[in-house]
C-alpha cells in the first residue's frame, strides 16, 4: 500500500518524508491557495524534497481544451507530475488525451463506482474518490472504494485506487484492510497513526526503570 500525503506545505511534506512513509504528494487549489505563496516557486520547493516521488496537481479549466493545454505546462515541471482532471466528461476527454502522451492523471472528485469506471476506461493513471466529503453528508465513503476495487479486481482495470478525502485513522485502517493501492492522508493524521498511549507509558516506565539500574 502507498502513502501519499495531502498537502501542499513543504515542512509537513519534509516531516513525512524524513519518516520514510511517503510515496507521493496530492494537492489542489485548496491547499495550494492555504500556502499563500507562488506557484512555481512552492512546487519546486516540493519537487526538492521528494524528489522523483509522483506529485499531483491540478488543472483549473472546465473545457478538455483548457486541461490538455494545462497538463502539457504542468507535465514540463517533471516526470513526476501527476495531473489532477476533475471527473467530467470534459476530463475523460482530456485523460483520453494525455495517457498515450505520456502524460499521467489523476481523476479527483470521484463520488461514485460509475465515475470511477469511467475514469479506468478511459485510462487515468489515478483515481481519488473521495470519502471523508462522503462521509459528511451520511454517505457510507468507504463503502464507495470497496466497490472500486472490487469492480477494478474484476476486470483488471490498471488505474490505481487513492482512498482521498481522509479524515482519521480508522479511514486509514479501512482503506489497508480493503486493499486500497493508495491512501492520501493529511500530515496531521499521519501523526495520529504513530501515536499510541500504551507506547507512551511504555516509554515511560522504561524512562523511569531505567533511572534504578545501578551505573558506574
Ligand atoms: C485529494 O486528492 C484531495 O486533495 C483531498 O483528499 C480532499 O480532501 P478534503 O475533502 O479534506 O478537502
């Protein structure tokens, strides 16, 4: 399973990395507008901590146009460079495009097991529903990637399942356990996927037994 982490902040993306658990970068216009800074000046900065690790970012036009024009900028930065194409019909078009370009893609905003077929037929590289925004309107969204992959298993499809929109760990465990190839997490709930209190006390105790041994 990969670990890709859902920021566009180069601290948080180089704690993560020096961890050894990231193997890629998601973003949007979201979190790239949260770093209040320009554009080709942070992606580099990104781009130089994880080096040839697959980023994702994301084209701003509505029409297949626009993207293809937006993608072929935007794959220039480097190999690395994953598109983000919203799930439309304008984005299979375009994704219909850039693959035998060479250009790789991620369909984002994905909210059902339909889309998501759509965007394996059309060949992204990457598929992102996005269960937390499930979630907060009393949608089941893990139930969501249980079906991709399911659907995915059945036929074989390529394109690789990012579990998105993640919230806390149990999204985590649940996207792991259902087999996910991807999970997209903030850097906050990677650090709450380190942290457990008996590891703490653990920690503790040891601190304090350690204090009895006699020393010379
Ligand atoms: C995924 O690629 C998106 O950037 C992200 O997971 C969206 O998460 P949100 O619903 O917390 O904004």
């Amino acid at each position: 399973m990969k670990f890709f982490i859902d920021t566009a902040n180069p601290g948080e993306i180089r704690k993560a990395y020096e961890m050894g658990v990231i193997d890629g970068v998601t973003t949007n216009p979201t979190l790239i507008s949260k770093e209040n800074r320009d554009f080709d000046s942070l992606i580099k900065d990104i781009c130089g901590i994880i080096r040839n690790l697959p980023i994702s970012l994301e084209v701003i036009g509505l029409k297949s146009e626009e993207m293809i024009r937006e993608a072929r900028t935007l794959s220039k930065i480097g190999d690395n460079v994953v598109v983000k194409i919203p799930m439309t019909s304008e984005g299979l078009k375009a994704v219909h495009v850039l693959i035998p370009e060479g250009i790789k893609t991620n369909t984002t905003l994905v909210f059902s097991a339909t889309q998501a077929l759509l965007a394996a037929k059309a060949g992204s590289t990457y598929i992102s529903p996005f269960i937390g925004r499930l979630d907060d309107i009393s949608q089941a969204g893990m139930e969501l990637v249980e079906q991709i992959v399911t659907i995915f298993n059945n036929y074989d499809f390529k394109s690789e399942v990012i579990v998105a929109s993640i919230r806390h760990p149990i999204h985590v465990l649940e996207a792991a356990l259902i087999g996910a190839d991807v999970a997209t997490i903030p850097y906050k709930v990677i650090e709450q996927l380190t942290k457990h209190p008996l590891t703490d006390i653990g920690i503790e105790r040891f601190l304090e037994d350690w204090k009895k041994v006699p020393k010379k």
